[in-house]
C-alpha cells in the first residue's frame, strides 16, 4: 500500500478538516504524555496482554439505550456465555461485562458520582480489566480524580491510547480506512500503537474488538433514536436516582446521527466498517435487536 498516494487523495479535504485535524494531534499528544506517567502509578498501556481476557470468538458492546430492557433472560444467558465490553454508566446495570471500557470525567461532580456508583459495586467488578480513554485523560483530569484513582490502584488497569477521528471529519470512511491500515492500526488480533475512534465511542469499541480478534461484534442498546436511557425505566429508576443518572435529553442525539456536522455519521461508519471488517477477516457486526435505527441494515443476532 502506497501511503503517499492516499495521503495526496486526502489533501482536497484539508481545508474541511482542519480543525479536526487540530484536535486529532492534540489528543493524540496528550494521550501518549499522559498514559507514559500514569503507567509509572499503576497499570500498564493496552497492548496484546488484553487478549488473555478474550474466551469467546462473539463479543457483546453493552450500550445504554432503553431496548437493553428488551433482552429476555435466556439471551443474557447467552451474552454471559460469551465475552462482553460495558462502557460509560454501565455500572448503573446489574450485569457484570467481562471487560469495562472507562471514560474519565473532566468535572469534579462527575468524578464523584463515577466513583461512588464504582464504590457500591467494587466487589463485583474488581477482577475485570478497566480499559480507560477519553479526552479526561489526554488533558490530565486522571490525576486530579483522588477518590477514582484509590479505586483504581485495586484494578487490573489499562490505558488505551486512541487515534480520535473528529465528528466533523469529512473524508470518505473508505479513504480513513486504508489510510490507518496504511499506519498499521486496523490489526485483526492485534493491538496496535494507536486505536481509531470513528466519531463516537461506539466506532471505537467496535475498532477494539476488531483488533481483540472477534468474529461477531454484536450491538446491545445502541438505540440512537432518542436521548433516554434503560435506567430510565423500572427496574432501573430507583438506581437513576441513588446516583443522580443523565435525565434524557442532556445527550445529544445528533452527536451520532447530525448530517450537517458531517455526512460520515456514526452509523455511516458502522456500515462501512462491517463491510471492510467482513472484506478483511469475514467479521460480522449484528444488533441484539430491532429497536435501533442500525436495523434492518444490520442484521439481529441468532442468539438460539
């Protein structure tokens, strides 16, 4: 692969993206100073020693829309059977993941509320590798979490150095992608330097488990209709209140789905990367159900 060649098919973009370009280097600098210091603390940078963890060839991402209160207990019988990453307030659930992906707060407010929902289920996730990311610890904001880094000193702790493709990209997904694997980063069972991070978390979590080396990728809660959450409804609206949850519509829905910030939308993004990840390594990417506006064009799991 000519890496020359697809960087001059990028130029007509530049002026478009250059911001997005700005933000890209100035993440992509903050994360590597500081996961280098906060390794020198506690935990290790995420590399290959994440896949002792993988036991399954199917990986469930444990997203927070409402439909999650839609899967039936024999199909969380099956996610329990396989692998499965949780992200953001997956704590407020009552299913423990087999993996937690964690973004680290920038206010002080959501650093205490992060850390007292981990404090009330310690016990239950303190033998799961913590994944943590996010633009709270490129800037930093990891040192000034007191109460979270107590709890954290007790983890099996890693920190995941992404390659954040901003919202407002505009370059064809077609064009990003052999440009990263022309860097070395779409690795299938492999963890490379640097993750891309399609847009959301969700285009990296799926980017994650591509490089973990799953075959199925399958999509629990990734709604994207609406800014309402499972904790939203019983049984979940005692917990939503204990810990002072995000009420609907303080998300905005249009991160994922607003066309004029840019047409590469994130499920844009999930499309093309199930067709390059199918292309690739015959990777499938599903949805665990119907309520979510990637479906039909993604297809519901068999989970019988």
């Amino acid at each position: 692969m000519n890496i020359k060649k697809i960087i001059k098919s990028l130029i007509p973009h530049r002026k478009v993206d250059l911001h997005g370009f700005e933000y890209t280097v100035q993440e992509l600098v903050g994360m590597h100073e500081s996961t280098a210091e906060a390794t020198q603390w506690h935990g290790k940078k995420l590399d290959n020693d994440i896949l002792q963890y993988k036991s399954s060839d199917t990986v469930f991402i444990l997203g927070s829309g409402p439909s999650i209160n839609d899967i039936t207990k024999p199909q969380w019988n099956k996610i329990a059977e396989c692998d499965s990453i949780g992200f953001n307030y997956w704590f407020a659930h009552d299913f423990v993941p087999d993996m937690y992906m964690f973004q680290i707060p920038v206010s002080a407010s959501g650093k205490e509320k992060m850390a007292n929902i981990l404090t009330d289920n310690f016990d239950q996730y303190k033998n799961i590798p913590f994944i943590l990311r996010g633009s709270g610890l490129a800037t930093g904001h990891l040192a000034s979490a007191k109460e979270l880094k107590a709890l954290f000193q007790k983890l099996k702790l890693y920190y995941l150095n992404e390659y954040p493709i901003a919202g407002r990209c505009s370059i064809t997904p077609d064009l990003l992608y052999r440009y990263m694997e022309a860097l070395g980063f779409m690795t299938f069972g492999n963890i490379p330097e640097f993750i891309p991070k399609w847009r959301s978390t969700l285009g990296l979590l799926i980017m994650l488990a591509y490089n973990i080396g799953y075959k199925n990728i399958v999509l629990c809660g990734v709604d994207m209709d609406g800014s309402d959450h499972f904790w939203d409804y019983e049984p979940y609206i005692d917990i939503k209140n204990k810990y002072n949850l995000p009420e609907p519509g303080v998300s905005n829905i249009k991160t994922f789905t607003d066309k004029e910030m840019s047409s590469n939308t994130v499920p844009k993004y999930v499309y093309t990367l199930r067709d390059w990840m199918k292309e690739k390594n015959n990777v499938e990417i599903y949805v665990a159900n119907n309520k979510t506006i990637l479906y039909p064009e993604l297809e519901t799991f068999k989970f019988t």
